[in-house]
C-alpha cells in the first residue's frame, strides 16, 4: 500500500493512493497516519478495505509528511562506500547515528528555505525507514517486525554549520524544511528488497546523484537493530539511511543550493519529491 497524509501543513489527513492514483480518504477509519495504525494489525485492516469504498479527494492537495506523531528523527552518517569515498572519509566500523530536529520536517513538495546566513545548503536523497511498532535493543532477526515501510527523505544539509562551526552535526541538518518526506509510506510487503533501489536527485534538470542502496555499508536490517540499542524507537520514528555519491560537498568544486532552484528526488517503487527553494524570511 501507498499510504500518505494530504492538506494543509497542520492539518492533514490520511490518505491512500489507489491502483488508478487517486488518493482516497482514510480519516473515517484511522485518526491519523500514526501510532497504532502503522502496527502490523493497524496496517493489515487498512489493506483489508476495498478502497473503491472510501471518499476519493478531488484536485491535487497538498502532501504532508507521510507520518506523524514520531519522537525520533534518526540520520546514519557516511553510510554509502562510494559516498564515504568522494569525501574522503574512512569507512566506519559501526553505524554514525545523529538526530535531526523534528521541527525539519516537511512535506515532499514543500518549499525548502535557505537559511539566514547560510552559504553551503547541500540535497542528499536517502531512503528513509519508517517504524511500525515499538522497538528497544532488539535482535537482527527480528529487526523487520518493527518495520512499518519506506519513504523517500532529503537530508538537506548546511555543510559549514555541519562540519565547521564546531565539530556537532545536528546544527546543520535540523533547519526549518531541511526534512522533507513522501510522498507517500509505502508498506514493507511491497518493497521485495530495499538493499537493490536505485535513488536520484536532480538540480535543476541535472542530474547529481545517481546510485543504488547496494552499495549501503550497514542494511536496513542491522540498523534497525543497532539504533534500537541506543534510542528506542516508537510508531511513526524515522531513520533516514544515508546517502549516495554525488551531494554538493562533493563535487569539484563544491556547488551548493541558492534561491529559486529546483529539487526533484526519486526513489525506486517509492515515488518522488520536488522541492524550490527560497530565501530565509
């Protein structure tokens, strides 16, 4: 299923994409696309339902984020070999965990601001693992339980705040918009293998990542597993997984994000975001 919130920021509602693509009205089923409805049985009476049977939407609303009401927004740094190589970093030994403010996310298609002051704003299309059901230091074996499904994120980044005003990451990744995320949750059982996706980002019409999540260092499964020893996650927590070669920082030269540009990011079997950008204001 292809699962998404839709109306205006603060108040959106639950949605499904039908096999035709029209989205259908959920809110006289569930409260929200959270909590219990992502669970293993919240989602399995969601599938049970004849979507012909709900209200369709007309128009085209707007996307929300295609979750809500998570407690966690957790990022894994340096977690593609061929990334980790056009920055010249060392490959890590265990998974790099950092959280990014909740008040970063957005919806997919939603302006990302510029920061005030900011000169190196950078896009990183990952693949973003959503959770369905508590999970705390458990097992790899049973890691994918807890697996609600999959969206795609843009970890817009300020590299001179991540990477020189200190030495702390989260200041340059939790901006306001620097998050956006869907278009839509797409269920685990529709996703054969989410270590063989390709993923790209365009700039403007140009393409600057192109690559897969083979090369992932450390797989849906284990990250799972490792994060939940550490932060335990609830219905609705986001970890965002990294991303491919091909960011701004790593190009010769560095290019960074300025106003008035055009984001458009995709992901294998998980649909695709499109963001402009704008000036703090």
């Amino acid at each position: 299923m292809k699962l998404l919130r839709y109306g205006p920021a603060g108040q959106e509602k639950p949605g499904l994409l039908d096999s035709s693509g029209t989205i259908r009205d959920l809110s006289g089923v569930i409260p929200d696309l959270s909590g219990v409805a992502l669970s293993a049985a919240g989602l399995a009476q969601i599938a049970a339902l004849d979507p012909a049977s709900l209200p369709a939407v007309t128009g085209t609303p707007r996307l929300g984020p295609c979750v809500t009401g998570m407690k966690n927004f957790v990022c894994i740094g340096l977690n593609y070999a061929d990334h980790a190589a056009e920055t010249g970093a060392a490959i890590p030994k265990e998974p790099i965990v950092f959280l990014k403010s909740l008040g970063a996310v957005c919806g997919p298609n939603d302006d990302v601001m510029i920061p005030k002051d900011s000169v190196k704003t950078d896009w990183e299309v990952e693949l973003a693992i959503i959770i369905g059901s508590t999970a705390k230091c458990v097992p790899e074996e049973t890691a994918m339980e807890h697996v609600a499904g999959y969206a795609v994120c843009n970890d817009v980044s300020e590299r001179e705040w991540q990477i020189e005003r200190g030495g702390t990451w989260d200041k340059g990744k939790g901006c306001d918009t620097f998050g956006p995320l869907g278009p839509w949750l797409v269920t685990k059982d529709e996703v054969a293998d989410p270590q063989d996706l390709s993923m790209t980002l365009d700039i403007d019409g140009a393409r600057m990542q192109d690559g897969s999540t083979r090369t992932m260092i450390f797989g849906v499964r284990h990250l799972v597993s490792y994060v939940s020893h550490f932060i335990t996650l609830h219905p609705g927590d986001v970890i965002s997984t990294g991303t491919p070669p091909g960011v701004g920082l790593g190009q010769k030269p560095p290019v960074f994000l300025k106003p008035g540009q055009t984001i458009r990011l995709s992901i294998q079997g998980l649909g695709e975001q499109v963001q402009r950008t704008v000036a703090y204001a």
